[in-house]
C-alpha cells in the first residue's frame, strides 16, 4: 500500500515528523517496507522562455532568457522546438538529473556561460525513447512551481487481515489512536438530485449489493494535475478525470469503485452468477471465458464486469462519454478470492474486495466521487439506485478491559483502554466496571472474540512497554522425565527416532500380540491398520532400513505411547543396538554387542532416577521377541519395570536381518514406586576378598533369580557379578555353566579363612538347594 505523506495528511492532523511517523507504522504493525525520497526532484522547476536568440560563437546553439519563478536566467540550449513564450521544465543549479548521477552545474559552454539546463522527457525518464526536442508544458502549469512531486512515498505491508488499512484514511484513523494526531473528518456530501437514474440495478445471487447514482451531461478529460500527481507519485497511471476519481476513492478510503459509459447499458445493470462458456473482454483487452461460479454484472446484453474484479473494454469510460453510471458495491470476499484466482487476474480492486471492504461506506463513497465528479466534470446527477443484502450485521463483544493487561502484560488504565478503543471506531457501551458490551465497527471483521480487543489495545498502547515477566513453567513432571532420557541415550551414543504410532495387524501377531488390539477402522494405509502394541517393531524397521543402506552398526531409542488393550497408552523407553559395541582400532578389538549391553542400557536409564537395582528381581523375559535363553526382565514386587536381551531369530528372520540385535524397554509409569537408591560410600578399611564359583543348572534357571540370591544371603557379600555362561562340550544339552565372582568384605575386621570357607559353603548349599544344581568349580 503506498501513499504519500501530503495524502495522509489530508486526513491526519499532526506535528510529527517523517521519521516519527514511520516509526509509530511499524510499532503499530503496519510494517513499513519502503519510504521513497524525492528530494533530489525538488530542483526541476516549471520556467518559461522569454526570449530566444542565436548563440554567438556556435550556428546550432541558442542563447535563452528564462524566467524560473523568481529570477531571470541565461541558458543555453540546443533543442530545435525552443521558442518564446514556451513552458518548459529547467534542471536548476545543483539538481541531478534523474537515474544519473549528472549534476547541473554554472558552464560556459562555447564561450557563453549557461546556468541551468532546459530537460526533454528521456533526459527526465518520463519515456524510455529519445526525445527530439525540450518538454512543452501547457499554460496550465504556474511558472515557479515545481516539475515533481517531491512529496515522500510511503510503502507499508498490509496484513491479509487489514483490509481497512487499504485505503489513507484507515491508515490515519491507526496513527490517530496512538496520540501522534487527530484524525480529521471525512465530510460525506449529500447530493442535490436533479433527475432520475434510467439504469436500475437488480441483484439475483443473495449475497452481494449494488448501487448506483447516474450523472449525465459530463465533460470526461485529462484530471488536473495535482490529481494526476497523486495517483502518478505511488504509481497508477493518469487515464480521465472520471476513471481517476474512482481511483482517489479507492487509495483514500478503500472504497473500489467502477464508472460505466452509460449510453452502452441497455436495460438494467444484473448482478449474477455468470453462464457456462460466456465470454467476456475486459479493460486489458484480453478475452476471459467464464463459468457458473464467478459473478458478473450484466444488462440484458453484454456483460459489463466482473463483479469486483473488471470492467469491460466495452463499456469503458473514454474522454468522448457523456452519461456515466458510477458503481459502489460489495461482494462476497471468499467469492472474489476464488473468481481472481480462477480468471488469473488480480487488480487493485480484486485485491481490496478479497480482504473485506467496509460494507457502511458502500454509499458514502458513492457520495463522494460523485461530488468530485460534478465539480471537475460538471453534469447533473440522479438519486442512488440500490439492490441486494448489504451486510450490516455488527459483532458485540462482551469485554472485561482488566484482560488487556492480564494477557497483554501491559499497565493501562480503564481510560487508556478506553480511549484506544473508541479512537479505533469501538462503540462502547460501559455496563459495570469490569465488564464493557462493545460493538466492533464495520471495518473490522476480523476482530470477533475478546483476545482480538487485547491485541488492539497492546498494539496501540505499545509492544514495546509490554513488561518483562519470566514465564510459568508449564512443563510436566512426565516431561521433565522424557528430556533427561534423551539427554541420557544420546550421551552413551544413542540416536532419537521417532515412528508411527501403527503397525500392520500382521507385524503385531508375529510379535505375539493376539488379543486386545487397537484396531483403526479408517487407517490410511492398510500397513498401519493397528496402534503398535511395542516399539520394539518399529526400531527393527528402521534398523533394518538402515542395513539395507550399508549401515550396520546403529543404536536408536524413541519415547512414546504404546496400546495394549488397555483404556491409557502407557509411554516406553525404547532402545536397539546392532553392530559393534566400540570401533576396532589398534587399541581395542571389535565386540560384538551382546545381552549385558541391552542390560546396562536398562539400568543406566532407571539409576537416572536412582533406582536402587540391587532391589529389582531378575527374571526371564515373558515377551516372545527375546530371545528365550538371552533376554531378561526387571521387576519388583512382581510388577515389571522392563525388558532386554537378544531379539529371536525368527524376528530377525521377519525383518530380513542377518545379524544379532539387542534392545530393551522401560515402562516409564512404572518407575515411580520403585525403591530410590540412598546408597553412601563405604570407606572399607579392611581387605576384600574374592571367589569365584561355576555351577551346572538347568536352561530355564534365570542368571538373576541366582545373584539376587547370593547377594541377599549375607552381610559380608558386598558384590556378585556373573562372568561367564557356557554351553557345549561335557555339558549336557539342557543344562548349561553359570560363573559368577563373589566379593566379601567385612567393615569391622580382616576376614579369616574359616570365615571366607564358611560364606562359600553357604553359598554353594544355597545355590543347590535352590536351582537343583552342581558345583562345578569353586576357587
């Protein structure tokens, strides 16, 4: 949207400079994208020649007496149309000349001194072809006046939102509201009618309005300059004074309008919906075929326009009109954002319409371009003509004004607060105190619920004075809790993966998910017709994604929700590793990864929250994607806290990996009963010793059911860790080797060898006696 300073200021009366205004924009949120200085064009002036003679020294100069408004100067000129008594445009001293960095100077010029230069119009880029001769203005320039219009150029960004802000006025009414001035009034003239319009008007869609006033006995011809200089300073192109009218209107106020030759209407003026196929050929002069959905404003003929887009070429005001019928109307936005992007067309009209236009100032405008109509074109006018549904539907807002400051975080007062509202054009009707029914003016359709009228006010009464606060923290526990494992996994070299909360039914049995699932009965893809039960299955995609990218060795974890039949998800801690446990080098050979990785994962994760794991039973995993012999479990008291191990071949087999996988699973609601570790250094002060014991047990003994054993037996037992499980040679086939090494450690005295034989046989006989097992070694 660009405007002139002089132009908003016809409508704001203020004190305040250039740079201040620019600045209260854009604090104000009218965004200001460009200011145009034209300063440099102050010194083009309108001179005229008084006196023309031949150069002494040089036969195609000449030597000219010219008048700039205040003094008389010598000039010499070449230009062959140079004459007495001619108007033209003089570049006086210290003026550089348009898009050139060439700057009048006093030069002689063959001996003669010349002190300014006489332009042409490609010397002022007024054309881009060269011009034979000087510019010759007509008498209706003033001699002394300047060529240009040296008045600043605003160019702000308009919201999609503020469509009153399309035309100077709402602009000014903004600027007024912060007390940088007074919004002046906008004087709507009421007409004297003399006859009667013979162009009625007719509306057939149910949604749109029309108006009309007739003028006939008009002179149409070129607008006089200081209207021309307007529309040319921000860039429109001067066509009649008619059709210029209409677009002062519409920069000035927002108000699109359109001026038809009247003479060409037959019958009355239709708004409809347009036919199938019919065409039409607007001012562009470029053909359009139209369809059902756009509107049209027709006779009974032709089609004169597309409603709030274009006029035709057919019923185009030219300077030959006489009888114009001058149209104000409103249109459905939704309609004209649809038809424009339809038809490819977009106009200063389709744009303004398309973001709302003030349906109350439908008629005033119409007032006003008539009167300016009548005053430069002279004519006599009729009553307005008017038909359809000029939507005056006002929204009232109940409003308590305390919420400006609660959700703006400002400190203004009930009186600022009013007075920002109603300077905006709030009507307020002040019930009690805290509670104020406003009715949003006709303008503003985007202002619907009492957060809007927040925003006004904190908009006007400053973004800048909004109070530092530091903000409640609204994260959750569960959050909280989320973040930190995150933290955790990537430490120990973890990827975070997030999947899709489906599966397909297929994956899920495989997984021995039979019963309870969340079936979805409109899934996207049939391959994601389940919640996933486990997330296990997704980190098994990826990973095998992955490998089938060459990329072996990964480990990835995801948080989220899994659905097992019961009325909440339940939120897991989901990890994989496949490859090597450490890169090989020269320092260290590569392992491959193994249970006690999955292990260790688990339970760094749960003494994250210090979770005293000593207290958690270790017990066979009952998930059927572990492996049966190589997977575990963590619980206590017979609730589980989560799983690890190798995942089952025949899951690998499913997923077309060749290679062994480990993962685990932690159940995050289920951490929080757990027993919290207040474990505190223990300053041995006596040798420790160790042993080392082997048994032979049977396959479905669990590894941890025997360390939770050992471990609870006695005070002197301070660690027990298992370091090897073995099966194969003079083992038989359902039993297997379980090595663990005892440390025992006394914290009053050195332990005695009778001591130490004593423990070890209780822990033998306890081993035994409880797994069915033999001592295999014991050293």
């Amino acid at each position: 949207m660009k405007f002139t300073l002089s132009w908003l200021l016809e409508y704001l009366e203020t004190n305040a400079s250039l740079e201040e205004i620019i600045d209260k924009l854009t604090h104000i949120g009218l965004e200001v994208e460009n200011v145009i200085d034209n300063s440099r064009l102050a010194g083009f002036v309108v001179a005229e020649v008084l006196e023309v003679a031949p150069h002494p020294n040089a036969d195609k100069l000449k030597l000219c007496k010219v008048n700039d408004g205040s003094k008389v100067l010598q000039i010499v000129c070449g230009a062959k149309n140079v004459k007495e008594g001619m108007k033209t445009v003089l570049a006086s001293l210290g003026s550089t000349l348009p898009e050139s960095d060439f700057t009048i100077k006093p030069t002689k010029i063959r001996g003669v001194l010349s002190e300014g230069m006489l332009c042409s119009a490609s010397e002022l880029s007024l054309t881009q072809d060269e011009s034979e001769g000087i510019i010759e203005l007509s008498d209706d320039y003033k001699t002394g006046d300047k060529f240009f219009n040296c008045d600043p150029v605003i160019d702000i960004n308009i919201t999609p939102n503020r469509g009153d802000c399309l035309g100077v006025y709402g602009i000014a009414r903004d600027l007024a509201a912060t007390g940088i001035g007074t919004l002046k009034a906008s004087n709507i003239p009421r007409l004297a009618c003399s006859i009667n319009s013979p162009v009625n008007v007719k509306v057939t869609d149910g949604e749109s309005f029309i108006s009309g006033i007739y003028i006939t006995n008009v002179k149409n011809k070129e607008s006089p300059k200081w209207l021309k200089d307007k529309l040319e300073s921000i860039g429109m192109r001067s066509i009649s004074v008619i059709v210029d009218i209409t677009n002062y209107i519409m920069i000035s106020f927002g108000r699109p309008m359109h001026a038809y030759d009247a003479k060409k209407i037959e019958g009355e003026l239709i708004v409809r919906k347009a036919n199938d196929g019919e065409k039409f050929i607007g001012l562009n002069g470029k053909e359009y075929s139209l369809n059902k959905e756009i509107r049209v404003i027709s006779d009974d003929k032709n089609v004169h326009g597309i409603a709030g887009i274009m006029g035709s070429k057919y019923s185009e005001c030219t300077l030959e009109t006489t009888d114009i019928f001058l149209e104000s109307a409103w249109f459905d936005p939704i309609s004209i954002t649809k038809s424009s992007r339809q038809l490819g067309i977009s106009t200063d009209s389709s744009y303004r319409f398309a973001r709302s236009i003030d349906p109350e100032f439908t008629l005033d405008g119409l007032n006003l371009a008539a009167k300016m109509i009548l005053d430069l074109c002279g004519g006599e006018v009729s009553s307005i003509v008017s038909a359809g549904n000029l939507n005056k539907a006002y929204t009232k807002i109940n409003f308590d004004y305390q919420n400006a400051n609660k959700l703006g975080s400002v400190s203004a007062s009930p009186n600022e607060v009013f007075d920002i509202l109603t300077k905006l054009g709030f009507s307020i009707d002040k019930k009690t105190e805290g509670n104020w029914n406003i009715q949003v003016p006709s303008w503003r359709p985007d202002v619907t619920i009492p957060a809007d009228l927040v925003e006004e006010v904190v908009r006007i009464y400053g973004y800048d004075k909004i109070k530092e606060e530091q903000l409640a923290e609204d994260v959750t526990v569960e959050e909280e809790t989320q973040d930190d494992l995150r933290i955790l996994m990537t430490s120990r070299g973890f990827h975070e993966v997030i999947t899709w909360s489906f599966m397909s039914e297929s994956t899920a049995e495989k997984f021995g998910y039979l019963n309870k699932l969340f079936i979805i009965d409109n899934p996207f893809n049939n391959n994601f017709n389940i919640m996933r039960p486990s997330v296990i299955p997704n980190l098994l995609q990826v990973t095998a994604d992955n490998i089938a990218h060459g990329i072996s060795g990964l480990a990835i974890f995801e948080i989220g929700p899994i659905y097992n039949g019961e009325a909440q998800s339940k939120y897991v801690l989901s990890g994989i590793r496949s490859g090597n446990n450490s890169p090989k080098n020269h320092y260290n050979t590569d392992r491959k990864i193994d249970i006690f990785d999955a292990k260790a994962d688990l339970i760094t994760a749960l003494e994250l929250f210090n979770v005293n794991c000593d207290n958690l039973a270790i017990e066979r995993a009952e998930k059927e994607y572990y492996h049966p012999g190589k997977s575990g479990s963590l619980s206590f008291r017979s609730k589980i806290v989560g799983y690890f191990g190798e995942l089952h071949p025949s899951i690998l087999d499913f997923f077309n990996i060749k290679q062994k996988i480990v993962g685990f699973e932690l159940i995050l609601e289920n951490i929080e009963n757990l027993p919290i570790s207040r474990k505190k250094f223990i300053d041995y002060k006596y040798q420790s010793v160790k042993r080392d014991f082997a048994f032979i047990v049977n396959k479905d003994v669990a590894a941890g059911s025997i360390i939770n054993m050992v471990k609870k037996s006695s005070e002197l037992i301070t660690e027990v860790l298992i370091f090897d499980v073995y099966h194969g040679n003079n083992i038989e086939s359902n039993k297997m080797s379980i090595a663990f090494s005892v440390t025992f450690c006394s914290p009053t005295h050195t332990l005695t060898e009778e001591e130490i034989q004593k423990e070890s046989n209780m822990i033998v006989n306890l081993v035994c006696e409880n797994t069915e097992g033999t001592l295999r070694a014991h050293h």
